[in-house]
C-alpha cells in the first residue's frame, strides 16, 4: 500500500515537472501552445515602399518584387510603418534598442562616432533565452555586434561595405570574400541555417542587405535589364518646393548631385588614386551638373534619373532573388511553419519623388518603411494593417512573439496583438520624428514634428525657424505647406500641443541650443580604418 502510494507520488511529480520544462519551451500565442518560433529578420539598406510591387506603386509591372511579395501575400503587410530618424544608423540602433535616439545615443551617421555597445538589446536577450542567433550582411554602427552566436558583417567604407568583392568581419577578423555581396550575404546565411537542422533550439537571424543603398551597383546579371525601356517618373519629380524653398528647396540631394560615379561614367585612364577619386566624385557640389553635352537641363535630369532608378531597382531585383532563396529553403526543410519571417528597411528612400535621392525628411517617402510579417501560426494570410507603428516597436514585439518576458524598460511597445488582427484603442495615434545631421551630407535642416493619420507637422530649426503642417486628406504628397494659413490656425495649436506631450514623453523636450549642439557636435569616427581610393568611392554617403 505504502510503496504503491509514494510510487503515485513520485510519477505525479514527474509528469508535473515535465510539463514545466516543456512550457520552457513554448510559448502561448493566440492561446494555442506552440514550440517557440524561429525568426528571420530581413532588413534591406534604404528599400522603400516605392521599389516594392505589394505596395502596387508606379513600378510594380516594370520592375515586380515577386519573393517579397510572397511575404505580404501569406502574411501582413503594414502600411504605416514608420521610422523616428530617417537615417541608417540611428534607425538600426532605434531598432535594436526600443529608444529613440536620444536615450541610445546615436544621434547620426556623419560624425555620430559608435553605437554604444553596452547597451541591453534584443539581440542579447534571444541569446539569454537560448535562441541560436546570427547576423549577416550590414551592421554601420562601428562597435562589436552583441547578442550574437556568430557575425559576418560588412567592414568596408565606413561599413557601408562594397558591392563586389566585399570585406567581411567574421567574428572579429577580416575577410575578404570573392563575388557580389548580395549573394554573399545570402549564402553565409544559408550554410548558417543548415547547421541548425539538427538543433533543437530555436534560431534568430538577422539578415541585413547593403542592397539597394548608394552607389547602387547592379550584379551583372541585371547591367541591362531595362536597356529600351523608359522607366516611369513619380508625380512629384518637377517639384518647384514652393512655400517650402529654405527647407526641402534648400538641400544637396535633388538629383542634380548625382555624380559621374553614380552615373557609371568611366574616368580616364592613367589618373592617379587621387585624381580618379574627384573625377568621380563631381557632381556632388553645387553646380557640377553631370549630363551628356547638347542637353537641356530637363532632359538631362530626365536622363540621370534613368541611370539611377534602373540601377536601384536592378539592385532591389537581387534582394528580391535572394529572398526567394531564403524563403526556398524554408520549405524544402520544413521550417516555414513555424518561422516568423520579417522584411523591412532602416528608413523610406526617393526615388526621384520632390526631384530628390536618399531620405531624412519627417516626409512620407523617407519616414515610411516597408514592413511585412509571416507566421503562419498566428498571422492571417493576406492581412493588412494601417496602425501607426514605429521601428522602436520592433523589438518588444519580437520578444513578444518569442515568449521573452524578461527585458528593461523600453519606449516601444509590442504590436502582436495587430498580427491576430486585433484592435487597440490604447494604440498610439501619431508617432514623433527627430532628424539631427547636418549639413553633412545632403544638407538637409534638422526637424523634429508629429506625423498623425491626418496631418504632419515639422519645425526646422538649426539656422532657420520654419514650421511645416500638410493636410494628408487634402495633399498626400505634402506638397503645399498650410501651417502659416489662418483656416488651419487650431489644427496647427492642436498638433503643437501633441508634439510637446511627446516630446517630454520620449523625454526629447531640451532647448534649440542643446539640439543644435547634437548637430555640431563631433562624437568621433564609425571606423578607424584606413580606406582606399576604391572604398572611399563606394562610401559616397553614409
């Protein structure tokens, strides 16, 4: 009786203890216990919403993204997501972090120095949690990656990293490795996933592409993909920037700066390193204007932004390619299930929208990211969301879907409860903006503002003392600037007051003068690495 009694109790303690172990490891989305999920972070330098045929804009036939399209297709695709410093490094230490630039600490790329690498990031908590995790391809933020099982990120201009023939950090030491890096990148990552077939833990990957950022160069593959062809111009390529001339009117990014390089101009032969690099460099001053002899100014800015829309987009063609092969290998290994895959960018780009490249502006191109999710568990094929999320959203979210629980107070907050298709009413209705580098590069005004459903609202203050509200019912393109207009006198009160609550919530509210010492101040170099002639052309910007 006795032995029989305490043998019950002792397989009752055991099956007890099992289910706790067990729960270790799953998690409990949509109510449903799951094995945790794996995830694939796919992050794309400067893709925007534009070059991307799910969001069905003016190249979607020309130029269709057909594997990234698969993602919006058998997943969500957002609509509103939106970065709150619409520059590369800042955006991916907002990402990692949770916070905004002022409580990370990277403020900008040109002299913004490290990113602080003491800092908690998610990354590091996956790791703690018995996630295996990589990172491939693009890191630009200049100190040691942390949270990580194994890196291999680009170490070439600035970490900008080149097209061909790229320089890679492999946990610390240099690499340099033979062939076009978006391909590169993709098959690190590939070998890296077949090594986790066989474990039971799951895995984090952060598969970030150079591709398609300045100076956009095209696999050779796809030199010629739209040679006969006349790619389409955006609405708001002649923009005159009326009521706008010491802002959007007052910058080095229209596409008269586009250079001989990113024209693909061959220089003379015989040029010494030096010389070669300022040949190719011209056309980045005022007044360098690089077109063929014989053409009006509006054919040959016509003609410059064909050479650059068909690279970049032929650039955006091999991402495309490489996530077919990611997405590929999910299925042949049955792993797409339960694997959460993401594709976004660090911030929007132009494409020739207002006549300009790059991004920075609090402006729909530029602030707007890409996002899309699968997760066949949890995500309704074919959804669609239009909440106002912000890149520092990203982490708690990822935690979220992962079941991590265990993270330090951040400013983002998980939206999983929109990936069930769920409404909030507590879910943000606007999302503050700062940008602060200046005036290098691009010579774009430092601005912070709010950007609602409705309106945006800017204020440009490092040498002017402009504002800037558009009615994005009435003018979507924010073309026709109406903060100085008596009719809108209470929206633009209104809007002041929410962009001061967020300013003192995100704990932004200093002085001008302090947000202008931000700007000047110097907090030193990404990279100490002395760079080539080569490496210093492919830099071109940060």
């Amino acid at each position: 009786m006795q032995y029989n009694f305490f043998n019950k109790i002792f397989v009752l303690f055991f099956l007890l203890q099992s289910c706790v172990n067990s729960d270790s490891e799953k998690n409990t989305l949509n109510g449903e216990e799951s094995a945790r999920p794996n995830i694939i972070y796919i992050m794309a330098d400067d893709l925007t919403i534009q070059a991307i045929s799910a969001y069905e804009g003016i190249y979607q036939h020309i130029a269709p993204t057909p594997n990234i399209d698969r993602i919006a297709a058998e997943g969500m695709l957002f609509h509103n997501v939106m970065c709150t410093n619409a520059i590369c490094g800042p955006s991916r230490a907002s990402i990692l972090t949770g916070k905004y630039s002022n409580i990370h600490g990277y403020y900008k790329n040109e002299s913004g120095g490290k990113f602080d690498a003491s800092q908690w990031t998610f990354p590091q908590e996956f790791q703690k949690n018995e996630y295996h995790t990589a990172l491939f391809g693009k890191w630009h933020l200049g100190s040691e990656p942390k949270g990580f099982d194994i890196y291999k990120y680009h170490n070439a201009a600035v970490q900008q990293g080149t097209y061909w023939d790229p320089l890679y950090n492999e946990n610390g030491k240099d690499v340099r490795e033979k062939g076009y890096a978006t391909n590169l990148t993709t098959d690190f990552a590939l070998d890296w996933l077949k090594q986790q077939k066989t474990g039971k833990e799951p895995f984090l990957m952060l598969l970030q592409y150079k591709a398609p950022h300045r100076p956009w160069k095209p696999d050779s593959t796809y030199l010629n993909l739209w040679k006969n062809k006349e790619i389409p111009y955006p609405d708001t390529f002649d923009d005159d920037y009326k009521g706008r001339k010491s802002t959007a009117g007052d910058t080095e990014m229209t596409l008269d700066y586009l250079t001989r390089s990113d024209m693909k101009l061959k220089p003379p032969e015989n040029l010494k390193a030096k010389e070669r690099v300022q040949w190719n460099m011209y056309g980045a001053k005022a007044g360098e204007i690089v077109q063929p002899e014989g053409m009006t100014y509006e054919e040959g800015k016509k003609w410059r932004y064909q050479k650059f829309i068909k690279d970049y987009l032929a650039c955006v063609k091999s991402v495309d390619d490489n996530i077919g092969r990611v997405l590929d290998y999910l299925n042949e290994n049955d792993l797409a299930e339960n694997t959460v895959v993401i594709i976004t960018s660090d911030q929007g780009f132009y494409l020739g929208d207002h006549g300009f490249f790059d991004k920075r502006f609090i402006y729909k191109e530029s602030i707007k990211m890409p996002f899309m999710i699968r997760y066949p568990k949890l995500v309704k094929r074919g959804s669609e969301n239009r909440d106002i999320i912000a890149n520092i959203d990203f982490a708690p979210t990822l935690l979220d879907l992962a079941g991590i629980v265990n993270s330090p107070k951040i400013q983002g907050k998980s939206f999983v409860p929109m990936l069930r298709g769920e409404k909030s009413s507590s879910w943000r209705e606007s999302i503050y903006y700062h940008y602060y580098e200046f005036p290098f590069w691009h010579h774009v005004q430092p601005h912070y503002g709010i950007r609602t459903r409705h309106y945006t609202l800017a204020h440009f203050y490092y040498d002017i003392d402009k504002w800037e509200l558009y009615d994005l019912e009435k003018d979507p393109n924010e073309l026709h600037n109406v903060a100085y207009e008596p009719e809108y006198a209470t929206v633009l009160d209104s809007l002041r007051y929410q962009l001061e609550q967020l300013m003192r919530r995100y704990d932004d509210n200093k002085s001008l003068e302090k947000f202008r010492e931000i700007s000047d101040k110097d907090f030193g170099n990404i990279s100490e690495r002395t760079e080539s002639a080569e490496m210093i052309e492919d830099r071109t910007e940060n």
